[in-house]
C-alpha cells in the first residue's frame, strides 16, 4: 500500500512571515481569499503505515 503521512509543519517566525506575504500577494492578484497551508511529510510515519 502506498501512503503518505503529513503533519502540519513547526514554521520558524520568518518562515511564516513568508507564507502570510505569499498569501497576501495571492489575495491581492486573484481577488480571492487564499490561506496556505503548511505540512511536512513524515517518511518514517509513512513507512510504518506501509507495513501494516
């Protein structure tokens, strides 16, 4: 079976200050309400949800 395993991500302050600028640009281009979201893929998690 092939699964992924994703986590919401641990962003540092600028790092998140990078995502709300992203999505503020994105809102200002497309007129729409944009919110990112942030995950992180967990191979080992997804490794052990594979054996099962």
């Amino acid at each position: 079976m092939n699964s992924t395993a994703f986590f919401v991500a641990h962003l540092r302050e600028g790092e998140l200050q990078q995502v709300k600028d992203l999505e503020k640009r994105l809102r200002e281009e497309t007129g729409e309400k944009i919110v990112l979201v942030a995950y992180k893929h967990d191979i080992t998690a997804a490794g052990k949800e594979d054996k099962e």
